[in-house]
C-alpha cells in the first residue's frame, strides 16, 4: 500500500510529534508499505521518512523543484517526482496514494487536509483519510468541525476520516 503523510516539515516542533512520527515510519516500512510525502527532510515528515529509511522501506517524494528554496529535501528517497506547482503536487499525492495520513502540522496541512477531505466528500476517491491526532493535536479543530456539524454548515465528517492516537491504530484501520 502506498501511505501518503501530510504533516509539518518544520525544525521547531516538540519532539513527542517526531518520535510518533520516526515510529509511524518504522511500521510503515515494517509492513511492506511505501511512504509518499512532500519530500522534506525536517519535521514529520523528516521523522516519518527516517522511520522508513531506518527499516529499508521505499520513500516517494513529491515537490516542486522550488520547494528547496524554503525547506531542505530528504536526499535519500527511492524515487523524487518534481512537479511545478502545488496544486500539481497534491493532484500527484492523489494519484500516487491509497490512503492519507494527517499527521499534525501547519497551514500546508489543513490546506493538503481539507482538499483531501472535500475530494473524499464529491466522490472523487474512496481512499482512508487518517488523522493521526498525537498529544491531542487537532482536538480544537474537531471541536470546531463539530460546532459546524451542530449548526448545519457540514454532514458528518467522521464518516469521512478516522482518528488515530497511535502508530499502532492507524494499522488497525488500515488493515
């Protein structure tokens, strides 16, 4: 299964959000699966892809070329697929993918997220959509989801994703 991870490439984060990452990636490779993901080398998605690495599993990495000038690139990827834009990239993640993990992260994220979801919504795919709520992450962002489900501005979206608090639950649904 290709697993496509969402999730922040920023150096700043706490590393309880890294270790959950780097373990994420350990069971992906673990499990014969394949990571697909921006492609950066910090963060979670650095941890994730060192996870990977660490358990000879295979990385595909999707950017546009000029990404490097904001982030640093993961060096050690099976296969890099350079795209022009971003919409481009996340029409690729779609293409390329099975499933999507959302691991916590910033704007990028939500945007990568809520495309995903809104697709998942119109019936452009069926793919599992997972957020991988580490620490109680996107508890707020539940509660607003939920606020606009009780004022009718959505159906519900827990028909749409799963929530997962640990490496280990995400395979539970995902198997």
């Amino acid at each position: 299964m290709r697993i496509c991870l969402y999730g922040s490439g920023s150096r700043e984060i706490d590393k309880i959000y890294t270790n959950a990452g780097y373990e994420l990636g350990c069971l992906i490779a673990q499990k014969s699966h394949t990571l697909v993901f921006g492609g950066g080398n910090n963060g979670m998605m650095g941890a994730c892809a060192r996870g990977v690495q660490d358990n000879n599993g295979k990385l595909i990495g999707i950017a546009p070329e000029w990404i490097k000038d904001y982030e640093q690139l993961c060096k050690n990827c099976s296969e890099f697929i350079y795209v022009k834009s971003m919409d481009e990239r996340k029409n690729k993640f779609l293409e390329e993918s099975d499933a999507f993990i959302i691991a916590p992260g910033g704007i990028g994220t939500l945007d990568e997220f809520f495309e995903i979801i809104t697709l998942k919504k119109l019936e452009r795919h069926n793919k599992e959509i997972i957020i991988f709520n580490i620490d109680g992450f996107y508890n707020k962002m539940f509660d607003m989801l939920d606020d606009m489900t009780q004022k009718g501005f959505l159906s519900n979206q827990y028909d749409l994703i799963k929530i997962a608090d640990t490496a280990d639950k995400i395979f539970e649904y995902l198997e």
